[in-house]
C-alpha cells in the first residue's frame, strides 16, 4: 500500500504511526498538496492529505477513515479504538480534542504563515487560538496512561503536540501542558514515532 503525504501533517503521521504498530508495510509517497496541488486533487477531490492506496487499488481518503479500515483489519483484540461501551466514548472524545486542536491550530498557521500579511484577520487567528488551547487544557487535565499498550487517543494527541512544538505554532504556550508534555516525550521515543519524525514544517511562507 502507499500512503500519500508528508509526516509533518499531523493526519498522516498518525496513519503512519499507526501502520507501523499495527505491522503494516507502506511506500511513501511525499507529494505536497502545495507543490502538486492539480496531481493531488487526482488522488483526493479534496486535495488534502492523508490518502492511502490499498494493494487492490482502492484509494481511502481522510485519516479517519484510514484508521478505521486498519482497526477492521486487525480486528477487536489489537484495534487501537476500543470497540464499544465507555472506554470507546472516552476515546473518541480525546481524538475530536486532539483533532479540533489540529484543525484549529492550524488554521491560525494557515493564516500567519500563508496568507499575506495585509490581508490577515487577528481576531479570527485570537479565536482559533483560543478553541485550540482550550482543548489542549482539556487533554492536560486527564489521565494519561504511563506505560503501554498504545492507542488511538494516545497517537493521535502526541502527533498534534509534535505539530505544534515543530510547526511553532502562534501563541502555542510551550510549558503550559505539563501532562501532554509528559506523553510526548515517552511517545517521541519509541521507534515508530521516531521513525516518522520530522525538523521542518514545509507550508509555503506569506512574502
Ligand atoms: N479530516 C482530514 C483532515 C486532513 C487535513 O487537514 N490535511 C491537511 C494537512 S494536515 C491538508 O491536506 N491541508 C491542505 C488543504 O486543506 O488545503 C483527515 O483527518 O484526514
């Protein structure tokens, strides 16, 4: 299978992250969605990544969706989503934390970084901002596990703090997350987050 995108993408480092712990081998396909925007939306409508290509020549778009075939595919007992009852609620809500932070976050990167300077909204980035440090107070306040097994919840919160500390995001509070800090750190040092990981955000920078 392939796997469409670059590991600074949060969405696809946790698709990556989670194929290799699962035990799935992938290409790497490191097209950008800014470099090849028209090649792209030949894969996804959207333009976006993550995609995935199966063996079969089915193509999956949105990690979502990608994490739901892999956790089908290696069935309930090695799923990286509980199956059900609370444990599966409790999952979910932090993956829609960690998520709305990525969606957030990012989108207050999208309009510092890309768009120019004269044409930015302060108080739409002061809004974003304030949604995507809302949830990362959110996700602080829980318990998190110390040891393994890994999951999904787990993943997918470490690749957002892992995008925020390498993007800088703005007005991301660098030591104010004591907890998710605590995470990344355990998480980053295992080898298939190592594996995957990256120096530089590659997003096309406002002149
Ligand atoms: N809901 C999507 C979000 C994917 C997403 O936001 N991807 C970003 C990169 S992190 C992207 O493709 N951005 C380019 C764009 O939207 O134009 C998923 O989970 O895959």
């Amino acid at each position: 299978m392939i796997l469409i995108g670059q590991y600074d993408s949060p969405y696809i480092r946790r698709v990556a992250i989670s194929l290799r712990l699962l035990g799935f081998a992938y290409e790497h396909d490191t097209r950008s969605v800014f470099g090849q925007f028209d090649d792209m939306r030949r894969t996804n409508p959207l333009a976006r990544i993550p995609s995935l290509v199966l063996d079969s020549g089915e193509t999956l778009i949105d990690s979502a969706a990608i994490l739901d075939w892999l956790d089908e595919n290696v069935g309930a007992e090695r799923a990286l989503v509980p199956q059900s009852g609370s444990p599966r609620r409790e999952a979910l809500r932090r993956i829609a934390l960690a998520t709305g932070a990525i969606d957030k976050f990012g989108a207050a990167n999208y309009e510092c970084l890309i768009r120019p300077s004269h044409l930015r909204w302060p108080e739409w980035v002061e809004r974003c901002l304030t949604q995507g440090n809302g949830a990362l107070r959110a996700l602080d306040g829980l318990p998190w596990p110390q040891v393994a097994p890994l999951d999904q919840a787990q993943i997918t919160t470490c690749c957002m703090y892992n995008y925020l500390k390498v993007a800088a995001s703005p007005s991301f509070r660098r030591g104010e997350y004591p907890a998710l800090d605590a995470l990344w750190q355990r998480l980053e040092a295992l080898p298939a987050f190592r594996a995957t990981s990256f120096q530089e955000y590659a997003v096309p920078r406002a002149t």
